[in-house]
C-alpha cells in the first residue's frame, strides 16, 4: 500500500488511505464514522512524533486525499507543518457530531497546507464556538507566533472560519484567492483580537453573516474591550491589533455587516482588495461602547488604497450577480472616537483613503455615501473615484465629512452620478470640522485648517475603464447643511 521514491535525497510517501510524518512513521485512517475516535488518535499520535523530532523533514505531516471524521481537536504542535497531499489531493477534515470545539489548533511555528476543513454547519444561526482554525495564545505576553494558513479551504461553520487571539506574525496566503477561501461562516471568516502583524494575501472570504443577526465580517481585527478596566491595564492585558496587509483579497458577499473591519487598529494596509455585495465595505472605526455611550479608543495610521468596491467588471470576472439583499449602504468609513457626554474627540489620525473605486453605494442616510469620515486629524482623501460606472447608483453623497474632522486633506477626487435628494458631491454634515485642535468653544462648519482642493464631479469612465473627464466640472462649493458659508470655491487652500 506504500510506495517510495526518493528525489534529492528526499523521500516522498504516496498514499492510499495512509498519512506519515517520515517514511517510517506511516499509519493506517479510516473514513469510516464510526471510526473517528481511530481518526484522531492516529493524527495525534503522528503530529506528537513529528513535534518531537529532531529532522527537519520529519516534522511534516502528510495527509491523504479522503474524507476523515474526527473525534476531537487536532493540536499541531510547535514547529510542525500539517499539510494535504497537493492541491488536487486535498484531505478534507470533520468533526463528528460536535460544533462545539474548532477542528484545528494550531501552535507556534505551525503551518497548515492544502487541506479542506468541513464545519458541516448550516449558517442559520450564529455558535461562536464553532470555528475552522484557531491560533490562541495564553495572553498578550504569550503570543503564539510564525504561523502560515496556505492554500486551504476553511467552510460551513456557525462562528468563525479563523480565530486569532494574541498572535504574532499569522499568515493566511494563497497562490490564487480560488486556493485560499473561507466561505460560509456564521459570524467572521477571519478574525482577530489583540493579533499583531496579520498578513491576508490573496484570500477569498465570502458568504458571511446570518439573516436577522446584527454582526458579521469577513475580515475583522480588533481586541476584547472590558470597560471595567482603566485603559492602561486594558492596553496590558487586550492590546490593540496593530500591524496588518490585507490585499489582492476578494470580500464576498455579506448582507449583515461589515467586509473588512478595525476597530482601534493600528498600522494597517488595506488594498488592491475587491469587494462585492458587502453591506459595509471598508470600516475603520473606534471601540462602541454599551449603552449608546459613544465611542473610545480610535484607530490610527491605516492606509486604504487601490481598493475596488462593486465595480461591474469585477461581478462580471467572478460571476456574481447585484440583489437588493447585498446592497451596500456604506462604502468606505473611518471614524475616531467622541462620548456622547464629550463635547471633544478623540481623533483617527494617520489616515490615508487613495485612490480607491466606490460604486452603487444605495446609502440609506444623508449622513452616508461613498467616502465618510469622522472625528480625524490630518486625514488625506486624494485619488478616490465614486460612482463613474453607469450601472448601480450611489446615494446622497460622494464624500462626508460629518463631525469632529481637523485639517483635513480633500484632492484630486472624481465624482459621478449622484441621486436620492438632497446630492452633494463633497458635504459637511455636522459641526467642529475646523482646524482647530480641540473644541474650546462651539463652532459650525468652517474650512479652516482643511486642504479641499481639485475636486471634479461629471466625470465617468470610458468603455476600456480609463478615467473620462470630458464632462467633467470642477466642485465650486462645499455643500454645508449649517447654513454656514465654507468658501465658494474649492481651488482654494482654507486657512483661518
């Protein structure tokens, strides 16, 4: 049943109902249910050989082509690699009779690799206990660190599809986004508290959120937040997420919530992504505190660029079709922090919104739209192109800045067909946008301290998707529903 070949003086094992650690570790699996009890100690008993060994090839775990139930958690250890037999001979893992523990655990140093794992849930209702894959460390100071998710395909569970709490260095990597995909997940795809240096590359993360449910993502980075704590043991014992690339990702699908998510985050690239059928796209907001208190702890230093959201092509590429039940409501959002007691923010600030592609934003508020920020300091708006498609419709407004923002940077964004009444192109939808630092003293919307500068509306997008500015008009006046008159001209740099 076992055959071997040697190529560079390494031996690879072909198998026929049979995994290994080496060549001298082989066993015997069974697809059998009422085997899974034999599934798993089999497993374990391999990946303990593998974790103990001292050869490097020998801390690889083989797993055949085949369907194999399980009877309990499969722990990789520290320093093992748990890996299909290729890309075309994907083990695919279950866990029989039980959505309460996730199906794998993985240690520092891990790696996982062309392999299926099976939730077998229906997405009707939401079970957090219910995840794919799980790299939990024992708190901030003992991070579980240096693991790889390649290629594999994580689906159908009522939680999570990836759960990430205190880690350092996850990366969740396809060759293609058709290899890497998370799909079917009850409340996040992938999801991470208090995770550091997070790369997601080339993932598809689609299907996401129950109906009915308040919550979901696709992707989500994040932290425990305890309001009982004083924000320095907050920040000790549940730090922030900081440190993330998502891109070159496909976000798929999400009636509920939100597509790609930070709450506090810091230092974050967010690009080059296509977002689909996602009812919030982009949202890099602060901790919402319990009782409509408001909001604490802003994030910092995130840069969103290159992003494609709704675009037509896109759908047309990966055959996925508009519905009222996908639409988006918000497109981009970033938001700092303000209690509602507080007259004074707690500004977002390190903000970089470049040269994104916003369509068919079906905003529900005119304080919505293609682009909205709040409650940020310094923050660059520049490049952006919203609703230039004739297809899909974008609501009310292209880009918002509702209240709290401080020498912002509005240039060089096209704008196209706006409808639902009132439309504005570029709006101030709130009070305190100035450029003071603090709020002192009550003021309405100025332009003081803001850069709105180059800003055209009418343009769209010839038949290849270059940019046509044939029709395109410069925004002459920022809309300002304070009745407070900003300048009648945005070529123009405001100073107080």
């Amino acid at each position: 049943m076992i055959r071997t070949k040697v190529i560079v003086g390494v031996f690879l094992v072909y198998f026929t109902m049979v995994f290994s650690s080496s060549v001298n570790a082989s066993v015997e699996l069974s697809m059998d249910e009422g085997k899974a009890m034999m599934n798993s100690k089999k497993i374990n008993e391999a990946l303990q050989k593998a974790g103990k060994s001292k050869v490097v090839a020998e801390k690889v775990v083989t797993l055949p082509k085949g369907t194999f139930l399980l009877a309990r958690t499969v722990v990789v250890p520290p320093g093992v690699t748990l890996r299909g037999a290729g890309l075309n001979a994907m083990p695919i893992l279950k866990v029989w009779q039980n959505n309460q523990i996730p199906v794998v655990k993985l240690g520092s140093d891990t790696k996982l690799e062309n392999v299926v794992i099976d939730g077998q849930g229906m997405r009707k209702s939401v079970n957090l206990k219910h995840n794919g894959v799980e790299i939990v460390g024992a708190s901030a100071n003992q991070r579980v660190r240096n693991v790889q998710i390649l290629n594999s395909r994580i689906q159908n569970f009522d939680g999570n599809g990836i759960f990430l709490k205190y880690t350092d260095r996850v990366r969740i990597v396809g060759v293609t986004q058709a290899q890497m995909m998370v799909s079917n997940i009850g409340y996040a795809g992938i999801i991470g508290y208090s995770a550091n240096n997070t790369t997601i590359q080339k993932v598809t993360v689609r299907d996401i959120g129950v109906l009915g449910q308040r919550w979901a993502y696709n992707i989500a980075l994040t932290e425990v937040y305890d309001s009982k704590l004083a924000a320095g043991v907050q920040a000790k014992v549940n730090p922030r997420s900081e440190g993330a690339l998502i891109t070159d990702s496909y976000i798929l699908n999400n009636a509920v919530w939100e597509g790609i998510d930070t709450h506090h985050g810091r230092n974050l690239v967010i690009q080059n992504n296509t977002i689909l059928n996602v009812r919030n796209a982009i949202a890099i907001v602060s901790i919402t505190l319990a009782g409509d208190a408001g909001t604490v702890s802003p994030p910092q230093n995130v840069v969103i660029r290159n992003n494609r959201i709704n675009k037509q092509s896109d759908y047309m590429r990966l055959k996925l079709a508009r519905s009222e039940k996908f639409k988006t409501v918000r497109g981009i959002v970033v938001s700092g922090a303000k209690l509602k007691k507080s007259r004074d923010a707690v500004y977002a600030t390190g903000i970089q919104v470049l040269n994104n592609q916003v369509e068919n934003v079906q905003a529900i508020s005119v304080y919505a739209g293609g682009i909205v920020i709040q409650a940020t300091f310094g923050a660059i708006v520049s490049g952006n192109r919203i609703q230039l498609e004739s297809s899909g419709r974008t609501n009310y407004n292209g880009i918002v800045l509702t209240a709290n923002n401080k020498r912002a940077s509005i240039v060089g964004n096209y704008i196209g067909r706006l409808v639902s009444a009132p439309i504005e192109g570029i709006v101030f939808r709130g009070g305190q946008n100035n450029g003071e630092w603090n709020n002192a003293k009550w003021s309405k919307v100025s332009g003081y301290g803001m850069l709105l500068s180059k800003n055209y509306r009418g343009a769209s997008l010839f038949a290849n998707g270059s940019l046509n500015t044939r029709n395109a008009k410069l925004v002459m006046k920022i809309a300002d529903t304070n009745d407070v008159v900003v300048r009648n001209t945005n070529n123009f740099t405001f100073k107080k």
